[in-house]
C-alpha cells in the first residue's frame, strides 16, 4: 500500500491541477451558469468519468502506449482541440440557442447530454493524460503491491479533490445566473471572455507535447 505521506504529496499536485483553469472548469462554470446547479453536477458527473477512463488507461499501461505513438497522441490533441474550439463558437454563434446564454434564454439540454459533453471534455484533454503518465510513475513502487492497484488509490484520491473542487465551483457558479440575468452587458462580456479562454486552450492543447 502506498505510504500515506506519499498519498499526501501526491493528494498535493492533484490538488494544484484541479485549480487550474482548464477546460473541465470552464464547462462546468458555463453550464453551472447558464442551465443552473442541477446541470452543473450532470456535467460534473460526465467529467468524473472522464477521469475514470484516464484512470483505467494508465492503469492497464495504455496511456503510456498512446503517449509513444505520435499518431495516436496526435489524433488525441488535434480532437480535444476541435471539442475545444467547437465549445468556443457556440459561445458567441449569433442566436438565441448560445451555449453560454443565460439560463431562461435557451433550452434546457438533457440529462444525457450534459454528461456526455462533460465525459468527452475530460477524455479528449490530452492533459489528463500525461498528467497520469507524468505523476503516477513518481508515486508507485513494486514494493507497495499491486501496481493496478495502487494506480487505482491514486486515481480516486485525484477523483475525490477534483470532484470536491469542481462540486464548489458548481455550486457557486450556479449563484451567478440571477446576476447576470439582470445584466445583459456582463453575459455579453462572459460569453466573449470564456470563447476566448476556450480559444487559447485549444491552441495549447495543439502545442502540448508528451513528456
């Protein structure tokens, strides 16, 4: 079993990751925003799972094939880029059905696709995957046991901070839509400042590289 002091340091970086804006963050802030809290953790249930299958790949040593083979990681980065970009235009595409639109000026979406647009948001973030790559070897030895087992203590400490973090930012995004429901100028200015987040995270998600 991995010691605790290790797990700490490790609960440490996930910690740091998960608080950094990335595109996990910014679609759980716009849906939270635009369709209301119960949206918000849809979508943040569809990013978990998102996880989990970052979790499984690293555990069953895929990742790191994915990783060694430029053109799989390549198809990886150039899809979380169009996912990202696509995102961006329907944050500013000119009708009433924007993706950033307040809540009361565009149809609620279901269940289903607010988890899969939140699964695939975290499973085309090449990001996650060196993530795992990068910090997991750091943290399992052969002496603690099962390396599919300690890979899976790792993946639901790193589950458990995201899903934490992401759970407040859900809720306190969902605050925000009476808001800007009285101040057009500022869904006006968020629309725009989130399709250019989403813009620059697209180009980075291009020039990542695999460590």
């Amino acid at each position: 079993m991995i010691p605790i002091h290790e797990l700490l340091w490790f609960a440490l970086a996930a910690l740091l990751m998960v608080i950094s804006p990335g595109p996990n963050m910014i679609y759980l802030i716009s849906r939270s925003i635009t369709q209301g809290k119960t949206a918000g953790l849809v979508s943040l249930l569809g990013v978990i799972n998102g996880f989990l299958f970052h979790i499984v790949l690293a555990g069953f040593g895929l990742t790191a094939i994915l990783l060694a083979v430029p053109f799989a990681y390549g198809i990886l980065k150039i899809s979380g880029a169009i996912y990202l970009l696509y995102l961006a235009y329907q944050a500013i595409k000119p009708n009433d059905k924007t993706f950033f639109e307040v809540n009361g000026h565009v149809p609620k979406d279901r269940p289903r696709k607010l988890f899969l647009m939140g699964f695939f948001t975290n499973a085309l973030n090449p990001k996650m995957a060196v993530f795992y790559l990068s910090f997991f070897p750091q943290f399992i030895k052969a002496e603690y046991g099962s390396i599919f087992g300690q890979s899976m203590i790792l993946g639901i400490t790193q589950i458990i901070i995201s899903f934490t973090i992401n759970f407040i930012i859900v809720m306190t995004a969902a605050k925000m839509a009476s808001f800007l429901t009285k101040n057009p100028l500022w869904v006006k200015v968020q629309k725009w400042f989130m399709a250019s987040i989403l813009t620059i995270l697209a180009i980075k998600m291009v020039l990542l590289k695999a460590k």
